[in-house]
C-alpha cells in the first residue's frame, strides 16, 4: 500500500500569491508606492529610512548563515524649477509613462507628495497602469537579451 494514499491530497494554492502576472505587477507596484510613502514621511520627520533585506552568507568555516543588510531605496522625486517636486512612479528602473510624453507629477512642495501617491495607488488598484508596465517588461527583456547576446559574442 503506498503512504500516499493515507494523506488527503489537494490542488489547493496559497492564498497570498496573485493570480496572474497582471496581479503580480501590480503588487510591485503597490510595494514601490509603499516604499516612497515611508521615504517621503521619513523625509519630512528629518529621520533616515533604511530598509533590510535577508541574505545567506557563508562564513569561513562554510557555516551558512541568515543575516539582514540594508537595501538601498532610489527616491521617486526630484527638484525642479521653483521649489516644486517631481515624483515619478517607476517599474524596472525606468519610469512609467503616466501619458504620452509624461512621466512625473507635479508637486508644490515634499509633503504634496502624499495624496499623489494614494491617487497612482489607487489608479494601480484599478489597472490603468497595466499597459505601460507591460511595455516596460518587455522593453526590459529585450534589453537583457541584447545585452547577452553582446556578452556570449
């Protein structure tokens, strides 16, 4: 008799994982916006933001080990003309076209930053940015095979 056959088995999925690339994409989105929110009121507090990541390393002794080292986070904005503040919303490095030839908000000041980011949360909520993060990732994967291609020749 084979012991799988005592276990109950089932094709369920965890809950938390998104469906669909879509859904994954805009989890990262949402996780970026996240990021700068804590960066923008870190800012304004006159405090630090420093995120950590884990990271296996193998000591000298081969022993491996679990240890978090921090991450370095690019802020969203920018400075511009007349004190007013730039915020760009950014997928694979690059930022997104929020329209045609448009790629930053405009902001009077840091802390004007905020409800633009709840508005591009909410907009990410719904899908308006879907098609430009797709054209994102492919502009990216065709970068990264150009780039192996110029690598293994």
């Amino acid at each position: 008799m084979s012991l799988l056959k005592s276990l109950k088995l089932s094709a369920a999925k965890p809950q938390n994982q998104p469906a669909s690339p879509k859904e994954r994409n805009r989890e990262k989105l949402r996780g970026y916006l996240a990021e700068q929110r804590a960066l923008v009121e870190a800012t304004i507090a006159g405090k630090s933001y420093a995120v950590v990541r884990t990271v296996t390393k193998t000591d000298e002794a081969g022993n491996r080990t679990r240890v978090e080292v921090p991450r370095s986070v690019r802020k969203g904005w920018f400075s511009g003309d007349g004190g007013k503040v730039y915020f760009q919303l950014r997928y694979g490095g690059r930022p997104l076209e929020l329209a045609r030839g448009m790629t930053s908000v405009e902001a009077e000041d840091l802390a004007g930053i905020g409800p633009i980011i709840d508005t591009l949360e909410e907009a990410v909520r719904a899908g308006e940015f879907d098609a430009a993060v797709a054209a994102a990732a492919q502009s990216r994967a065709a970068t990264i095979k150009t780039a192996k291609a110029q690598k293994a020749g």
